[in-house]
C-alpha cells in the first residue's frame, strides 16, 4: 500500500463504499430478467464488462490496444485473469439459481478461504481468531446448507456453484503470493471477463434474451461489475487489506436488501441467522487483525 493522506484515505473509503453499491445491485436486476438465464446472462454481463474495461483502458492510458497490458502481466497475469473469469461465471450462474443472500454470504468467505489455503500451501501462520471466525463461519454456512437442502434442491445447487468465488479468489491471491508475481488488477479482470464472455458464449446460444434483458445485463457489465473494478482498483491503492475487505462486507447487507425492496425476495431464516453468524465473524477478524496491525506498527 503506498502512502496516504488523511484526503486520500477519506476519499478511498467513499470510492469503495460507491464500489460496493454497485456491486450489490446484481441480484435485483436479475430478478427482473425476462427469458436470458445462466450462461446467457454470464455471457452478456462479462461481454459488458469487458467492452468497458476497453474503453477505460484506452482514456486513461492511451490509445494502445488493451490486450497489450494483459500480455505484459505474463502467466501471472493469465492465473489471474481464469481466477476472475471463474468468479465472474460462478457468481452470475448462482444468482441464477438460488437467493441474493445466500449467493453473497457464500461469496464473503474468499478473505477467509484465501487463509486456509495459504496456511495449506504455503504454511503461512493462521491467528486464532480467524481459526475461531473460520469455525464461526463454518457453523453459519452448514445451517444455511441444512435449510437448503431440506427444502430446495435448487437453492442447493446455487450455494454450490456460488461456491466458485471464494475458491477461486483463494487460488488468485495464493498463486501470486507464491510467484511473488506483482499483477496489475485491471488487466487482470479485462482478461477474466474476456474469457468468461468467450467461455459461455457456444453454452448460451441459441439466445433467448428479450431487448429489455440484454439492457438490464448491459447495466449490470457496465456499472455493476465494470465501473466498480476501477473504482476498487484505485481506492486499494490506499486501503489496507483489512479495511477493503471489511468495506465489502457493505456488498453483503446492500445486496438482499435491494433484492427485497426491489423484487419481493425474502431471505429465509436460516439464511438470516447463518448470514448473520458468517458476517459477525468475519467482521470480527477483520476489525482485530486491522487493530492488531494498527499496534504493530505504532
């Protein structure tokens, strides 16, 4: 993290809050989609995403094709960029077949995934509190799965394949801890939309989303998932990582909230009581490690 002023630390704060906004209206735009379903609505979000990832990469640092700074972030860059073209698949694929809230609660333990797997790969330490908030959240996870599993096969599945995230951002985050590889964000996510998009192109034909559909997605690739990359990349440069994740966590509650208020869904109660489980400990091992940090470097 390069060094802030107290104006860039503010600043940052309020682009990865904006970030998280938009990040959290995903499920509510779903909802309103017509005939477009899983890979189809995979494929024109990411397309979206990618075709503004372009036009960003072109105005702010000029006019060379894009692709050029993905090859310059070498193999890398290419785990990466499957690493967010998994994300950005799974992520649609489970809103598409299970509730707002739980696909979120599930995408909220890639911070605590990623320490499990560098503990396992790289024997990086664990603190006992995130064991504790590692076994908090395995307890909140496995009472939304019981829930799921008693009452919607469906439901069920989506969880599963909501899943992808957080393994997939552990293996992101590990691999380039392990390469010591320094990997530009954007380029980064620019190649995992493009793979996602190319990916789930020939599973979605022949299409069948309406006019107002391909619009809702193209609000989603554009301001859902386009635009707030950036803003993440550039608040980042100021934000510890505690404080990031903890910022996403917004994502979490904004995100059934919307779904509610803007399409009538409802979390069931144990996606209430499990979600909220999940969250506390989370938020707890983010707020202690960012304090614990705070003194080390007093």
């Amino acid at each position: 993290m390069t060094t802030r002023t107290p104006e860039q630390h503010r600043r940052a704060i309020l682009t990865m809050i904006g970030a998280t906004f938009l990040w959290s209206i995903a499920g509510v735009f779903t909802r309103h989609l017509d005939h477009a379903r899983s890979f189809e609505v995979t494929f024109w979000r990411s397309l979206f995403c990618a075709l503004t990832l372009i036009v960003w990469f072109i105005a702010s640092r000029g006019a060379r094709p894009a692709l050029v700074y993905v090859r310059s972030s070498g193999r890398a860059g290419l785990v990466s960029g499957l690493c967010w073209a998994t994300m950005f698949t799974c992520f649609m694929i489970a809103l598409t077949l299970t509730s707002t809230a739980n696909t979120l609660i599930v995408n909220a333990l890639s911070p605590l995934f990623a320490t499990l797997l560098a503990w396992f790969a790289l024997k990086t330490p664990v603190a006992l509190r995130t064991w504790l908030a590692i076994a908090a959240a395995f307890a909140g996870m496995m009472l939304m799965f019981a829930n799921q599993a008693s009452t919607e096969g469906t439901a069920l599945l989506g969880m599963l394949v909501a899943f992808g995230v957080p393994v997939a951002s552990a293996i992101n985050i590990v691999t380039l801890k392990h390469s010591g590889a320094h990997v530009d964000l954007a380029p980064a996510v620019l190649l995992g939309a493009l793979l996602s998009a190319a990916v789930t192109l020939p599973l979605a034909l022949p299409f069948a989303a309406t006019a107002k559909d391909i619009a809702l997605l193209a609000t989603l690739g554009i301001f859902q998932l386009g635009i707030p990359c950036v803003m993440m990349v550039r608040a980042a440069e100021h934000l510890s990582a505690p404080e990031v994740a903890l910022l996403g966590l917004l994502e979490v509650l904004m995100g059934p909230l919307w779904a509610w208020l803007g399409a009538g869904e409802t979390p069931g109660a144990a996606t209430v009581g499990g979600g909220a489980i999940v969250l506390v400990a989370l938020a707890a091992n983010e707020l202690l490690a960012n304090r614990f940090g705070a003194r080390r470097s007093a």
